[in-house]
C-alpha cells in the first residue's frame, strides 16, 4: 500500500531521554489520522519532525513516496498547526495570512477571502485584528494558515483545544469537509477522545515516546467489544478484590469508574468479591467499549489521555 | 527566495517598531542641525562672543553625507532597536512553524530577513540624510561642492558596514533566539561603552598579527576617511564580518529546531 506519510524508526533525543523512540507510523492519502498520547508522551515531537521544524536524530520518513533530499522538496505540501496558532497580533486576520501567502507565491486576492470562508470566518473579521480574535477564531485562522498552498497533509496538535462544544464541532466539520471535498489528508492530537473518534480513520498510541499501537475505526470495533463498568467508592481496592477472583484485564477510567474487560458475564462474581472486600458498590453494568477504554487499556489505565 | 523576501518586506512595513523607530530618527535629523545651532549659539553668548557670525553658514553637501549616519547617539540605537524586534518578531509569536518546515532549508527564512534588511537600512539612511538637509537648509546655505561623488561613495559604504552589523543581529536575535542580547548589542552600539569593546576587539586582533585595525573605525555611525586604504579596508572588513556571520546565522538555524 501506497502511504503519503511513513516514518522509518524515527527518532528524537534530547540528550540523553528519548523523546520519540523508533515511530513506524503510517498515513494513507485522504484519511485522517489520530495521534493519542497523554502530555509529554511524544506527540508534538513526532508532528514537529513530520513537519520540517525538527530534525530526527535518527530514522527517517518518506512524504508522498519521496525520501531524502527529494522528500524536503515535498515538504511544501505539509500544512501545519503546532501547539497554538502563530499569529501577529497586531496585524489583522487577512494580513496574517496575506504575509504566507507572499512567502508561498501566492496571490493573496481572492484567495484569502476564499480561505477565510473555508474555515468559517466572517468577511468582517478580514479586518479585526488577530489579537482581538477569540479562541475559536484564532483556531480557525491557525487552520486557514496551514491550508494556505494547497497542501495534501495536515498536521494539527491539538487544534479543538480548548473550544467551546460548538467550536469543536465546526472545526470536525472543517476537517472531515476537506477530507471528503478535497482528499486532504489529517494528522490530528487531541486529548478529547469522544470527539477525535467522531473523526478519525485510523490511529496511533504513543507512550513514552514510543508508538504502541497503530489501528483503524474497524480494527477498533473488533478489538472493544462489550466491557463491564463498575462505580464503586473506592477504584483501587475494586481492582484488588477483583483480582481475588483472578480478573486482571480491568482498569481506572478517568471519572474514577472500574473497566472490567474478561469474563464478562461473571457480574455477580464481581459484585460479589466487591461487597465481600467492604467496598460500597454503586452499580455495575455491560457497556460497548470506547476508544478511551481501547486507549486506557493499552497504556495500562492512564487516565490523563 | 524572491517570494519570502516579498514576505519580509511586507512584514517590515506593517511592524510598528520600524515606523517608529524611523519616526523619530526622522525628527532627530531634522532637529539636529537647529539645535546644534542652539548649542552653538549659547555657547557663543555665554562666552561673550558675537553670535552674528554663526548665521547664514554655508554646509558642505558632503559634509552632511559624510557625517556620522544619526546625529547623537540615540539616533544610531534606533534602526537596530527596529531590526531586533523585526527579526524576533515571528520567532516570538510562533510564525516562523507556518512557514520554515514548507520550505526545503528552514535558513532561508533567516536568508530572506538578511535581504529584507538592506531597504530597511537604505530607508533609515536615506531620511537621515534627506531630513538634516531639510533642517540645514532652514538655518544654513547648502552647496554642491566637488566632493559629493565621492561622499556618495562613503554613503553606501556606511550602508555596507550597517548591514555587517545587521548579519550580527539576525544572529543573534533569529538564530540564537537571544532577543535581550540583541537589544542590548542595539543598544551598545549608540553607546560610549562599545568604545571599551572595540578597544578589546582591536587589542585581541593586534595579538595575532592585524595591526593598526581600530573595529571603531568601521562601525556604520564612524566618520570615515576618503583615503583609499581606509576605504577598501570598510569594504573588506564589512563584506568579511557580514559573511561570517550570515553563514553562521544561517547554518545554525538550519540544525536548529524551530520552537
């Protein structure tokens, strides 16, 4: 199969810690991709060499089938939106993206108009300045910057940050809108899980820098099934008394409740064992698993996704 | 290159710094003359001395051009206070991450601010120059006198020697991310301390072997002398300085990441 992104061992040092260690990571043209990892697991490392504004200390990746000297030639055609957007302040929206559009060759008339629409800015704010903006709207702008040249990979960390429920829907729009419309491909963070399995097509776990898993949405629906959901008043001591009876596959999620993931018509047992330890059980019931759960149960039931 | 170059440029006319920093070396070289006048002719009064004589003075046209490129040591701070914040401008609000990995070598980004210096500069010199002949002209006679080609000469050389100095900057500020050492270096460079730097510069050269440089003489706000060594030595020692540390600036900013 034919990707327009795969990493060769990628790998970044800072001194002596590893932060990404050895990525074989794949994206396929017109999919967008996950990238899950809790704070500091690697993520915006990963983004920022597949973007040219790190160089891998070791390993390397093709872009568009090209590697070497050849592949930095294709790097024009990464659009990218690292951390927050970078915007002048002090220069209005159609001046922050008029200054890429000069530097990409890009007669901004007509285009950053156009651009602005793409990504759900009024005309009336062309003129505000970028300072003035809201977050939402500064999200949005960082996009339309990234959009600017046409390019055929988006690399976005964490762009529904911090978005009000109704900006985070529109920015999903936006992306799934330029996947579907323009066959854009999207590399996407975000920690809001729920939200980035309405949206994603395949995905990538990173923990402690290491790339733990790569799946598709039916890879995911065939490995969650039906789990158990256990609220009790003490999550810890529920895993103890649960591994009493012999189930070790359960972890914490991060409202506190008990995943249990084995022997799932055994729920008597379980409550069982959990009254017998003196734990206050609340309820327990059967529950499709989550990409949370998914994510959680891979990274040994970190919450703090 | 040419479109990132159109980009800095377009950056530098819409950043407030360099309006106002070329604002007021503007008003600075039109009030030069007048109050240097001022100064003269209280000077003269205190003293007892008539003042009749200090009117109606005529100014050698390439005794303007040959003076120091800002009257005062402020003036000299101001287009290098603007430089500083242009270049740190895009690096501090995060700009530079829309652009540099687009691009095949992320150092063109500090290539193309290098080349968006060199209008930057010419305008600063160019007000200065034009304003203290305005300012001139409303107290003195101007005269075109025989040595204004050679004048001009020194105009560009002191443009040479000020983008040298600029390399240093975009070094600094873009390549070693070292803003306040930048403002501080802009600083020094209209300051009576600089002269103890360029002292230490010159001894240090004089030990391995380059004799009789003073680097003082070649700094853009110097009052160059016409004869041809010295002049081919501003060259030399503007191109050499300027190349070191734009290859430097440009080769670091290369390996570097972009934060």
């Amino acid at each position: 199969m034919a990707y327009i992104l795969e990493t060769m061992a990628l790998t970044k040092m800072y001194g002596q810690k590893a932060a990404a260690k050895d990525i074989n990571m794949h994206i396929e043209e017109g999919k967008i991709y996950g990238l899950i990892g809790r704070n500091g697991a690697g993520k915006t490392t990963i983004m920022r060499m597949i973007s040219g504004l790190s160089t891998p200390t070791s390993g390397s990746y093709s872009l568009f089938g090209e590697t070497g000297l050849k592949m930095k030639r294709m790097l024009k055609n990464v659009g990218v939106l690292i951390e927050h957007p970078g915007l002048f302040p002090k220069l209005s929206g159609y001046e922050n993206l008029k200054i890429k559009c000069l530097g990409l060759g890009i007669k901004p008339k007509g285009y950053v108009e156009e651009l602005m629409k793409t990504v759900g800015l009024k005309p009336e704010d062309a003129d505000k300045k970028a300072g003035s903006y809201s977050l939402g709207m500064r999200q949005r702008l960082g996009i339309a910057l990234a959009l600017i040249g046409e390019p055929k990979l988006l690399v976005l960390d964490e762009p529904i940050n911090g978005l009000d429920p109704q900006g985070i829907v529109e920015v999903r729009r936006i992306l799934a809108r330029l996947r579907d419309e323009r066959g854009i491909s999207v590399m996407i963070s975000s920690h809001i899980l729920d939200e980035l399995s309405k949206l994603a097509d395949v995905y990538g776990i990173i923990s402690e820098g290491c790339l733990i898993d790569e799946f598709t949405t039916d890879e995911l629906e065939s490995r969650t099934g039906l789990c158990v959901m256990i609220r009790s008043g003490e999550g810890q001591k529920t895993l103890d008394a649960l591994k009493g009876i012999g189930i070790t596959k359960a972890a914490i999620d991060k409202e506190g409740l008990v995943r249990v993931e084995e022997r799932l018509e055994e729920t008597a047992a379980m409550a069982e064992a959990i009254i017998r330890a003196g734990i206050p059980l609340h309820e327990i019931y059967h529950r499709n698993a989550t990409l949370e759960d998914y994510y959680l149960s891979k990274t040994g039931g970190n919450v703090n996704a | 290159m040419l479109n990132l170059i159109k980009m800095d440029l377009y950056r530098l006319f819409k950043s407030k710094p360099f309006i106002i920093c070329l604002a007021i070396s503007a008003l600075l070289a039109l009030a030069s003359t007048p109050i240097e006048k001022a100064f003269s002719l209280l000077a003269a009064a205190l003293a007892g001395e008539g003042a009749a004589d200090l009117f109606d003075k005529q100014e050698k046209m390439s005794a303007i051009l040959l003076s120091p490129l800002f009257p005062g040591s402020f003036g000299a701070i101001l287009p290098f206070i603007s430089l500083v914040s242009y270049y740190n401008a895009d690096i501090e609000h995060g700009y530079i991450k829309n652009i540099a990995g687009q691009l095949p070598a992320r150092g063109l980004t500090v290539f193309s601010k290098f080349f968006a210096t060199i209008p930057h500069n010419l305008i600063f010199m160019c007000v200065g120059v034009l304003l203290n002949i305005l300012g001139t002209m409303f107290l003195r006679t101007i005269v075109w006198d025989a040595e204004v080609a050679s004048a001009l000469g020194t105009f560009f050389i002191k443009l040479l020697l000020m983008q040298s100095v600029a390399t240093l900057l975009v070094f600094v500020v873009s390549t070693l991310r070292l803003k306040s050492l930048g403002a501080i270096l802009a600083v020094l460079m209209g300051s009576p301390m600089m002269t103890i730097v360029y002292g230490l510069i010159s001894t240090l050269l004089e030990r391995v072997g380059i004799k009789n440089f003073s680097l003082s003489d070649y700094m853009p706000d110097a009052i160059l002398c016409e004869t041809q060594p010295e002049i081919l030595t501003a060259i030399l020692s503007a191109l050499i300085f300027g190349a070191i540390f734009l290859a430097l600036a440009i080769r670091v900013f290369d390996r570097r990441d972009v934060k």
